[in-house]
C-alpha cells in the first residue's frame, strides 16, 4: 500500500489512495469519508500524515471539511455559462477571504464559514474603463466567441 522508498511522500500516497476510491466510486459525492484516525489505521500512518493528504485534497477541492464533523467528498455542482466579451482576459486564482464570504451560498456559510477551500475564481478583465468580474471557478463554464477564430481560417 504506502512504499516507504518509492520517493513519493508518503501523505502524498495516502492522498493518491483517497483520489483513487472517491474516483473509483468507493466514496460517492457528498458522503463522508472515515475520520482522521481511521485513515491512519488504514493507511498505516500517523494522523498528521492523513491531516497533510486531506489539505492536499480539499487544495484540489475534491473534499471539504466540516471542523469537529470530518470531510466529505465534494459534489459536482451544475455550471452556468458565462459568455466571454471580445478581447476579455481570465485570471485563474485563489480567492481572497472577502471573496470567499462574499461568493458562498448560504448553506456554505453556514457550514463552512463561506466557499469552501480549494475552489478556485476566475477574474475577467474585460478592457479599459470596465469593471472586473470575479467568478467562482466550480460554477461557470466560460465559452468563447469562436467567430475571430474561423475568420482567420
């Protein structure tokens, strides 16, 4: 299971292992997964090895954690489009605090204190003398004006 001279860290592995099962269906979105020292039965680890490969996995935003409850695995929510203006640019970042408070729903800022961690924003800069838009990265799926591309064709 965990190979101590594979050179891959071993929270790493661990973190690997949880990716496989919840890809594998082993833990369906939204259900919790086994606490931190269940894992590390499992794994054969320390529990700080097992909190290091949660914060791997909520940093992809594949769990959230819930403190004094665990984590569960993260849900896929259903994507708006958001049409791009010409000549826009996107920003893929992390969201500030305020952000994060400010583009949560009301159930996650009840439960988690606002957006859950891992969930990235997209920042669009339109053009000159126009305000940016920041977008939570996990509910919008940008599309693109493709008439300048087959122009050029």
């Amino acid at each position: 299971m965990i190979d101590y001279s594979s050179g891959v860290p071993v929270y790493r592995q661990v973190a690997n292992a949880i990716r496989d099962d919840i890809t594998a269906g082993r833990y369906q979105p939204g259900a919790w997964l086994p606490s931190e020292s269940q894992l590390a039965q499992m794994y054969e680890v320390g529990r700080d090895t097992v909190r290091d490969a949660l914060a791997h996995l909520r940093a992809e935003g594949r769990i959230t954690t819930v403190r004094k409850r665990g984590s569960m695995v993260a849900t896929e929510p259903s994507r708006e489009p958001y049409h791009m203006p010409n000549g826009a640019r996107v920003i893929a970042r992390m969201p500030t605090p305020d952000e994060r408070r400010d583009l949560a729903t009301p159930g996650e800022r009840r439960e988690f204190g606002g957006m859950p961690e891992g969930v990235p924003v997209f920042e669009i800069v339109p053009g000159p003398r126009k305000h940016r838009k920041v977008l939570r990265g996990d509910r919008v799926e940008l599309t693109f004006d493709d008439s300048a591309a087959s122009d050029s064709e």
